[in-house]
C-alpha cells in the first residue's frame, strides 16, 4: 500500500484525473460500442423478419380475398338451395291436393264460378269500383271477324297514352 500511495503522489491529481477520465471514456466507449454491435445485428433481424412478415401478408391477401368471396358465395347457394327445397314441398303438396277430386271441385267452384245443377250463383261487385268503359270504333266487336278485334288490339298496344 505504500508503494501504491508513492506512486499515486509522484501524479498530480490533475494526471490522476485526466486518467480516471480515460479509463471510464474507454469504458463507456466500450459499452457503447458493444451496445451499438448488437442493436445494428438486432436491427437486420428485425427488418428481415418484418420483410417476410409483409411478403406473407401480400402472397396470402389474394387467396384470403378468394376464400371469403367463395365462402359468401357458397352460403348464397345453399341459402338458394333450401328456398328450392321449400318450394318444391309446397309444390308437392299442392299437386297432393289437387289430385283430391273435392279440392279440385272447390277450386273450381270458386274462381271458376262453376256451379251444380240447381244451384243459383250470385257475383256481388264492389258499387264502389267502375267497370272500364269499352273503347270501340267504327263497328261492333261481335260483329267483326275474330282477326279484327286481334289486330285492333295489338294497335292499341302500339300507341302510347291510350
């Protein structure tokens, strides 16, 4: 120890100083450098791994688009799919009551204003309503050939406003 405080009072405490300062700088220097080593080598991994990161994201966006479109179009059909099952069971079962001979026979009574012999139908109109006025010229249509009114008919198709 006395060799050691011999030594240190040869310096001056500005020399002890100024060396202390070194040795920390190339300390702090040596920290940072080696800090700065890992952060540069951290920092490519980092990038890399964000760009493959991204090329994944932009290889996968289409086929991920193409699947969801697919999937929506999927649930459409088979959305359209049981809408035609339901309509052909109502199909089936209407076609199951028209082959029933009273189902028929109501029906026909009913918007054909068929009737039994003896029975005595009535049509109530609505007072309310007007019955559209024939527009006719010239002659009568019962009194023209069928061909006639036919073409008549489709003239006055032909005009507009009418």
């Amino acid at each position: 120890m006395a060799g050691n405080r011999d030594r240190f009072s040869t310096f001056s405490t500005a020399t002890r100083l100024k060396q202390l300062g070194e040795r920390t700088a190339a300390h702090v220097y040596r920290s940072q450098s080696r800090r700065q080593v890992r952060r540069s080598r951290l920092t490519g991994r980092a990038a890399l791994l964000v760009l493959v990161l991204c090329t994944l994201v932009v290889a996968l966006a289409y086929p991920m688009r193409q699947y969801v479109s697919q999937r929506s179009e999927i649930a459409e059909q088979q959305r359209a799919a049981a809408a035609a099952r339901d309509r052909l069971e109502r199909l089936r079962d209407e076609k199951a009551r028209w082959q029933d001979d009273a189902y028929a026979e109501q029906q026909a009574r009913k918007h054909l204003h068929f009737l039994r012999p003896g029975e005595v139908g009535y049509i109530m109109s609505d007072p309310g309503s007007q019955p559209p006025e024939p527009h006719r010229t010239g002659q009568a249509g019962s009194d023209r050939p069928w061909y006639s009114n036919v073409w008549d008919g489709v003239d006055k198709a032909d005009r507009p406003g009418d």
